[in-house]
C-alpha cells in the first residue's frame, strides 16, 4: 500500500498516524479495529472497522514523527497527501505538485493555481518512483 505524508506517533513501540487530539490526548488511527490489551493506557477505543481509533493521554506517547512521501505522477514530481477514506473513491490519494513551473502541472493533468497548488486525485498506482522520508520531531501540541 502506498505510504502517504502524514504525522505519526509511536506507542509501545509502534508507530501510529494521527487522527485527532487536545492538549492532554491523541486519536491515534489503527489498520484495524484495536483490542484492549494492545492499548493497556487507552481511554477510549472506535472499533468501527472504517474509522478505528484508539483515544491514549499525550504522555503515553514516546515519539512524535514526521513522514513525507514523495515520487512522480505523469512525469512530474508530486508529494503524496491524504488518502480518501469513504465514498466511491475510497482509497485514491491526493498528489500536490512539488515543481515550480506552472506548465509542467497544467501538461501533467493536476488542477490549480500559483497560489493554491496543483492537485489531482489518483489512484496509488499510478505515483512512481516512491520515496519517504521520516524525521523525529519534538513532542508537542498538534
């Protein structure tokens, strides 16, 4: 499966992708539905299998990690965002064009403006030449 740019937070060794938080938790998302004794700290856990999600206090949180992913789509350089979760098109990912000349995104098929971005909606399959890069940040307030 194709990694997307997100947040992650490790727990117990493990690293999670941010779902939500406040200034004392996170919702960390699971790839499935989390059982109890995997998340002995959890305060609440979403066992929905289209949403699962594990609610833990911030200081039950070892590490907080930056992922950024990154390749070619249609011969131009793009960062990989966020995958659609629902819908008809669940499971395509948004690219972001990560050039500067406005001619090679328009000539690629991505949407946009100079100030905006240039986007597309695409199927994983289709991002090429896949690259990620992870940097540990300081544990702080998201």
């Amino acid at each position: 499966m194709l990694p997307v740019s997100e947040t992650l937070f490790e727990y117990r060794g493990k690293r999670y992708p941010w779902h939500s938080g406040g200034d004392d938790y996170l919702r960390l998302r699971t790839d499935r539905p989390p059982a109890s004794e995997d998340f002995p700290d959890a305060t609440e856990i979403n066992a929905d299998p289209d949403d699962p999600w594990v609610k833990l206090p911030r200081r039950a949180v070892t590490a907080r990690f930056s992922q950024e992913v990154s390749g070619t789509w249609h011969g131009v350089p793009v960062s990989v965002g966020p995958r659609v979760k629902r819908g008809l098109q669940r499971g395509m990912v948004t690219v972001w064009y990560a050039g500067n000349e406005p001619d090679a995104a328009v000539s690629a098929g991505l949407s946009g403006n100079q100030n905006d971005g240039w986007s597309a909606l695409t199927s994983p399959d289709e991002v090429e030449d896949v690259r990620v890069q992870t940097k540990r940040l300081p544990m702080v307030s998201t």
